[in-house]
C-alpha cells in the first residue's frame, strides 16, 4: 500500500489542491459521524484528520475505526496530546510546535508518546506545526501555552517554516486555530509557500468555498476546515468544489505554444 505522505508529495508536484476535514472526537459522536461521512464521500474529501487540544471524551479510536470501515479516505492522527494514538488510523501527523517556546510541545511530549507511536506501526509524519494569530485566543493556544506568530509578520513566518523544513519536517502546518476569527491571510500564505519545498497545509477561520480558493491559490496545498463545518456540515460540499475547482483550472492550463 502506498504511504499517505507520498500521496500527499505527488499531488503537490502535480499541483493538486487537497481538502481535508478535522473531526474533533469531543464535538462528534458515532451517530454524527455517519452524517459526515455521508458529506465527505459525497463531496470526494481527500483526507479525514481526527483529533482535538482537550480531548475529554474517551471514544477516538471508535471513532477512527468507523470511519476505516465506511470508507476509503486516508483517515490522519491530529493528536493533541500523547494519548491520542491509536494504530486503527493510516498515518499519524507527528506534530512539533516549531512557533513557540513551550519545550513539552516540542520534544518532551513527544518523548512521552514515542514507545506508543513506535509499537502502534502507524506512518509517522513529521510536522512543522505553526500557531498564527486569528484574530481571538483559541483553545490552543491557550492549551499550548505560546503566544501565536503576528498575521502581519511574514518574515517570522517563512523564517519559521525555514527552519522546520531544515530540520527535517516532512510538512509545515500552519493553523490560525480551531475558533478563530481570521483566516491565516493569503499574503502570509503564499510567501511561505513561495520559500518551501515541503508540503504546505493551511487550517484555521476558513469558513467559506471562495476563502479556501483564495488560500489554495496563495499556495496552500491542503485545506484543512472543522470548526465551521461542525456549524453547518453543508459546507463540507461546498469548500470541496472549491478546493478542486483549483485543480480542475490548473489542468486546462497548457505551456505555451503548445
């Protein structure tokens, strides 16, 4: 079977344009995951995240074992803490917090959970992830204990992505926060995505098809949206079309002279 992140990797080479739903485990249960897996198979969602920054209830791995079972979409680990790993899942998202000075979120959580990730047998990813400001304190951050990167501050931001991309982070994720007001802007966007040659995830404040388009044309290579479509599943349809309208431009386009 072929690993998720090459997967990833080769639809950024052909530059197609990903739509990933994150499910929080506290905000979803088994019956309403039916009714999300009905939009998501629907709207042919790429990638399914699961995870959330408390995690208070206790039925993740049900969670994710239901979604394999009734359907094909790869199915990610957005662990919050080190508690959430389960080997049910088809890759893990191995996520340091490379924006902030919190040394836990950095390393030590994930000295903690390594004999867990190890024995689970799942494909690690590692992930350069950056916290932006969304314009309001999220759970994360507050659960995180670092101050988000300023929205206005482009040089920290690609300056950050840099360094996680040097260290050897498989992908950079950049998330304004579940809550948040603001979507990361799309000048940020693309001068990190200018300067990197690892994957980009975008997340955070995307609450519409035309601001996750925008954001897919700044560079953003996978969309990923929760907390709105917790609001309103309907959504998920709707920033499915227009993440891969994106792609259905690009592949009209034709070098020319041909």
């Amino acid at each position: 079977m072929r690993k998720v992140y090459d997967k990833i990797v080769e639809s950024k080479i052909q530059k197609k344009k990903s739509f990933a739903l994150l499910v929080d485990p506290d905000k979803t249960s088994l019956a309403k995951a039916d009714q999300i897996l009905e939009h998501c198979i629907a709207a042919s969602v790429d990638l399914i995240f699961v995870g959330g920054s408390l995690m208070v209830s206790n039925h993740m791995e049900d969670l994710v074992q239901h979604f394999k079972k009734e359907c094909d979409i790869p199915v990610l680990l957005f662990p919050g803490s080190p508690s959430q790993v389960t080997p049910y899942a088809d890759a893990l998202l191995y996520l340091s917090l490379i924006s902030g000075r919190n040394p836990e979120l950095l390393i030590g959580q994930h000295v903690i959970s390594a004999p867990a990730v190890k024995k689970s047998g799942l494909e690690v990813i590692s992930t350069g992830y950056m916290l932006i400001d969304g314009g309001a304190p999220t759970t994360l951050s507050y659960i995180s204990n670092t101050i988000p990167l300023p929205a206005d501050k482009n040089e920290i931001a690609f300056c950050t992505a840099w360094a996680g991309e040097m260290l050897g982070m498989k992908l950079i994720y950049m998330d304004a926060g579940s809550g948040a007001r603001n979507a990361i802007p799309e000048a940020m966007v693309s001068a990190v995505a200018q300067r990197i040659e690892v994957p980009l995830i975008i997340g955070g404040g995307i609450r519409t098809g035309e601001k996750a388009y925008n954001i897919c044309q700044a560079g953003a290579d996978i969309i990923v949206v929760g907390n709105a479509i917790e609001k309103d599943p309907s959504l998920i349809r709707e920033i499915s079309e227009a993440v891969h309208a994106h792609n259905a431009e690009t592949s009209h386009v034709r070098p020319a002279g041909n």
